[in-house]
C-alpha cells in the first residue's frame, strides 16, 4: 500500500472518545539542537491522536510507526517529565531507530501547570489516566497498522515518567511486560513538600541565599572532606557512595568560611529533611550530599518565583496560585494534601504482585548524585516490596532473592536526574549515539534481555562521557550492580571498570 493510502487509512481510524488529529509520514527527524546529542529516526508515520475520557479531559498521544519491514514487532511507551504539557519528539527518536513503535503522552496537561488549578479530571489524567489510555490506544493502533500481534510491551521513563511507570505497575499491571523507572516521583506529595521544605529554608531570611561561587565551594569542600568514606575514586569529583557519610554542618562551620551562620542552619536544615512539626516523623528523605552544585540544586531553589511555578504546582492544583507557601504547614496543609491528591498522584502500593504473577519484570534506576529526587525515596519502596515476598517465616535473603526474580534496583554513583551528572551520564535511556547498544550499557536491551531471554542483569555499564559534556565522545564506563550491591574502587586507572569490586552495603 503506498504512504499516502496509510496515512488516509490511520486518518480514518475510529478512536472512543478521542480522533486522530493528524497523521504524516517523516523521512528524517533529528531533534533541535539541546543540551543533549540525539541520534536520528528515519521513515516512520507520526500520528497525533486527541483523547476526551472526561468533559474536561483533552489528552494528547504522540504515537511513531516505522514501516512495516523495519517493525520489531513490540511496543515501547515512554514517559514525561515535570508537570508535562507537551509531547516531545525527543523521546521517541531511540525507539523509532530501533524499530519500535513508540507513544508518548502530553498527560493532559498544559505548558502551564496553573491551568489545572481546580480541575480534578485533569489531574486524574496526570495521575494515571492518560498514560494507561496512550497504552491501550497505541496498541490498538499498532496492530491494526501492521495486522500482526505484539510480541512484547515496554515502558520506561524518568521523574515524571517514573511515576508513570509505577503507577501502570501498579493500577494497570496487564499494560507492560517490562518497566523501567528512573528517578521516580511515585511519592508524589510528599516529594513536592520536600520541595517546600528547602525553598522555605533557602528563602527564610535576607541572609540566607546563596551565590554560585558559595555552592561551588560547599560541593567540593564536601567532597574532599567525606570523598574517602563515601568511596571514591581518584578524580572523583562526587560523592561515589553518599549513604556512608553525615555531612557535619557545624564543623564546616567553624572551620571554613564558606557559609554563613544563617546559611549554617539553612543547610542543616536541607540535610535533615522534611519532618512533621506535631508527630516529628520524617516525611521524605533529604537532601543529598554532593549535589549542592547538580541541576535543579541549591541555585535552582534560590530563584524563589521560578522555583515556586515550576515545583509547587499539585498543591497549587487544590489550593490556588496565591497559596503562600512560606506558611506551608508540614502536618496540616500536607495531610490535607495527601488526602485530595495521594489517591490519584501517588503511586506508592509495594504490592505489585499482580505484575510479578504474569511474568512482568521491572528495574528501577537512582542517580546518587540526584538533588531534585533523592536515593533514599526509591530505595525504601524497594525494602517494602521486598518485604512483601514470601512468607513471614522467609529470612530477608529469601525476600531479596524472590524480589530480584522479577525486580532489579540499581543505585549509579555520580548519575544525576535521569541523564547527566558529574561521573556518569547515560545508561541507554536518552539514545546518546555515543552509548553501546547492547544489554550492559544500555538498560533496555537489558530490560529486552531478561524478558525475552530470562538473562536478568546483574551489572549494568554507565557511560561516562569526555569530560562530562553531553555532546563529548564516549570516555569509560563504570559499573553497577543490583541492589543491595554497590561498586567500590580498588587500585589502579579509575576508568577502567575491572578496578571495582561489588561490595554490599549495609542495609
């Protein structure tokens, strides 16, 4: 059939509650020049669908069909980020090249988060909706383009897209035979209190702002002074293993003049975390050490009216754009958040037993070097999944391992926020060309792998880029492991990846 009888027959395809916008076929698409260096997807249909489950819902599907004969025959859905909005073409470059057919979804939001305020259907979308809707519909798309079954079904996606992931995991287990999750905002409300947490701190006095230089000397002044308990490795210029170290904010303190005494408290403050005034539990884990100078940091939070638009917007959503936020109360005005928006924002049920039951296999990425979505979030949803395995008489490494089965976390020294950071940049979920394209450096030919050929991975390969620079060459790889595994480095070149050894931490 030629291309244009497809695109007249995708044209026509009848979607509930919804129309297929446009359809066009693309001979190239090489994404605008960013930040990162993209790799390019050739000859496929791009299909704009609109979807409506709700008077007040206006979803948009991005979906990319290769030609027939470059289909692999499966299915990948990728996620957002941040509040969403748009549709980015950028997301689905790796999997076109590679011969999926990709969706992607605007999760029924808007470029500005304010325009939800007040309209809870558009929050059910953001919630959970949206992307479950994109599944179904893109499949049925799929099928029907290339009259063929899928063989199998991906997702993956970070931050945002890894609330996504958890929440089809979790509310929709049938959508995926295979997750991937980086960073995940799944604690949703209690992660956008951590949010309020620091920016009340940065912003509680005229003395307590801080400038980039202060920043700069505070995340290295940290680095040389924990650096050889955290593990590192000559060079590193990050915490390797942040779990092992407790930052001592008075003695900086007293023995530098980085900061400020008002700053002083600041940070403790920040380290500590979110606590509840009236019960003193903590809400969330904190801050992390070594990433004082990472993106969406200390110098993101100093920018108090960007910073307040573009983190606060759930609680925005249920209270209004003129909500102060100085007067956030972390008992109150948080238990009244949890109770409107947990139930449809959070995704937070450790029983995910359903999705292990028809074979489902998950893996779950932190950065430790991550200052926007701290470690310890993912690493405690794994400790409760992990304690849902088995019986009560079952001893933890009976949990693990039944856990591992069909669940692999792994925590990546020097990664920030889903790409990036100041060790290692990539593990294949961007589609950097400069990333090997097997099931080592790149996680979903690992997630392919274990799915399709029950080789489940136990070391992952980061790749860390020429002096970190997203558009630089490949430089060395560093290795991971599967939780509660960790690399530690032992002698010799720090770039050569048979210089770690697996070591487990402490638990």
């Amino acid at each position: 059939m030629k291309k244009e009888d497809w695109i007249q027959k995708l044209k026509n395809y009848p979607i509930k509650k919804g129309k297929i916008e446009s359809v066009e076929w693309v001979e190239k698409l090489a994404p605008a020049i960013s930040i990162l260096k993209f790799v390019e997807a050739k000859n496929f249909y791009k299909i704009i669908i609109k979807l409506y489950p709700t008077l007040d819902s206006d979803i948009t599907v991005l979906l990319a069909l290769p030609e027939h004969k470059d289909w692999n025959r499966k299915f990948l859905g990728v996620g957002n980020g941040g509040f969403a909005g748009t549709v980015d073409e950028r997301l689905i470059v790796s999997g076109v090249k590679r011969g999926y057919a990709v969706a992607h979804t605007d999760m029924g939001t808007t470029p500005d988060p304010d325009d939800c305020i007040g309209r809870p259907e558009r929050w059910i979308d953001f919630g959970y909706r949206a992307t479950h809707l994109m599944t179904l519909v893109g499949k049925q798309i799929a099928e029907f383009f290339y009259g063929a079954a899928l063989e199998h079904s991906y997702f993956m996606g970070g931050s945002t897209g890894g609330q996504q992931a958890m929440s089809e995991i979790q509310r929709y287990p049938e959508d995926y035979d295979g997750i991937i999750c980086f960073s995940p905002a799944n604690n949703r409300i209690r992660l956008h209190s951590f949010f309020v947490w620091n920016w009340q701190a940065v912003h509680s006095g005229k003395d307590t702002i801080f400038t980039e230089e202060q920043v700069k000397m505070l995340k290295d002044e940290i680095v040389q002074r924990y650096g050889a308990q955290a593990w590192n490795a000559p060079g590193d210029g990050f915490l390797a293993i942040p779990q092992n170290i407790s930052v001592d904010v008075d003695k900086m303190w007293e023995e530098t003049e980085i900061f400020n005494e008002a700053q002083r408290d600041v940070l403790k403050k920040l380290y500590a975390g979110p606590e509840d005034p009236l019960t003193k539990e903590r809400i969330i884990s904190g801050f992390v050490p070594g990433t004082e100078g990472e993106s969406l940091s200390i110098m993101d939070i100093c920018d108090k009216e960007k910073f307040a638009h573009g983190f606060f917007y759930p609680f925005r959503w249920i209270w209004g754009k003129d909500f102060d936020f100085m007067k956030f109360d972390f008992h109150k005005d948080l238990q009244d958040a949890i109770r409107k928006l947990g139930p449809i924002l959070d995704a937070v049920n450790p029983d995910i037993s359903a999705f292990r039951e028809r074979g489902g296999k998950m893996i779950m990425i932190s950065g430790l070097s991550d200052a926007i979505i701290p470690y310890g979030g993912a690493e405690e949803y794994y400790e409760q999944v992990i304690s849902l395995q088995g019986t009560q008489e079952d001893s933890r490494e009976e949990k693990l391992y039944r856990t591992k089965h069909f669940f692999r976390y792994f925590q990546v020294p020097g990664f920030a926020h889903t790409f990036g950071g100041p060790g290692v940049q990539e593990l294949g979920n961007i589609g950097l060309p400069e990333v090997p394209v097997d099931p080592r450096h790149d996680v979903l030919c690992a997630l392919e792998n274990w799915v399709e050929n029950e080789k489940a991975p136990e070391c992952l390969l980061a790749t860390a880029l020429k002096d970190n620079n997203l558009w630089e060459k490949f430089d060395h790889d560093r290795p991971v492991y599967a939780y509660p595994d960790l690399p530690r480095f032992i002698s010799g070149d720090p770039k050569c990846k048979d210089n770690y050894e697996r070591q487990r931490i402490d638990i």
